[in-house]
C-alpha cells in the first residue's frame, strides 16, 4: 500500500462514516471540504496532507462526538460510486461542481467551502463552533449538511 492509497482510504472512511446517514451527496460534500482544506495548506501534527488534515478535523468539527464506528457494504453500487469519487477527488480528476464551492460573484473566484455541520445534531455542538459560525449563511446546503468557508 503506498502512502496514496492510505489517504485515500482514510478519506474514504472519514466521509463515509460523517456523511452516510445524511444520504445523497454528503459523503462526497464532506470529501470535497476534507480536500479544500488540503487544498489550503492544512496539515496536521505530521504535516501530511490529507492524513494530517483527518487527523486534526476533530479540532474544527461542531461537535466533540465521533461518528459510529462503521464500515460500508461494498455490495452496495452506492459504496462502490463512493469509492471510485474518492479516486478522482484525490487525484485531482474532478471537479467540485458546486457541492463545496461558490462562485463569487463579485470575485469570479471559488469560495471553498472548509467547514461542514450536520444541522438535526443541535444537542452536540461545541461552543466554539458557535462562536464562529452563528449569524453565519452557509455556503452550500444538502439536507441537513450545512457547508461553511
């Protein structure tokens, strides 16, 4: 496995697991933020790309609850789409296509979206994250995905 494989799967797991129950497109919403924020010049503690940035994204997420320890069903054609977006959004293959991103309109510039909340979990959100985001429009929306720069 190289160290490419690895941050792929990680990322794969990392949306899978925040995103799945949300359903539709969020787990690759919640890829594309992991990917801005790569993108941006995160790093963790090691200083790897996406590996560090999944490593600290606790530090930044609206809640202090990790999500369930679970794992996809491959038979699923759903998981296996899923797999093959990762692929690509790694590798710089696709497009964001607006599910991250907005166009300023004044700018003509894309505005990233690096943020992300699951709006129906109200009774876990941490204090900073409403210090910073409350008041706040998000960028983007699916169901209750919330997407903030």
């Amino acid at each position: 496995m190289t160290e490419r494989d690895c941050e792929k799967a990680q990322l794969f797991l990392y949306a899978y697991r925040w995103g799945w129950r949300l359903g539709g497109k969020c787990p690759e919403m919640i890829a594309l933020v992991i990917r801005n924020r790569v993108k941006s010049g995160w790093s963790g503690r090691n200083g790897y790309g996406y590996l560090g940035v999944i490593e600290n994204a606790p530090l930044v997420s609206y809640t202090d609850k990790e999500p369930p320890l679970e794992y996809p069903d491959f038979r699923d054609r759903t998981v296996s789409r899923l797999s093959q977006r990762i692929d690509d959004i790694v590798d710089q293959r696709v497009a964001d296509e607006g599910l991250a991103s907005v166009l300023d309109v004044n700018t003509h510039r894309l505005v990233p979206a690096l943020y992300w909340i699951d709006i129906s979990d109200t009774k876990n959100i941490r204090p900073w994250w409403t210090q910073h985001f409350q008041g706040r429009r998000p960028l983007v929306t699916a169901s209750n995905l919330w997407l903030y720069s």
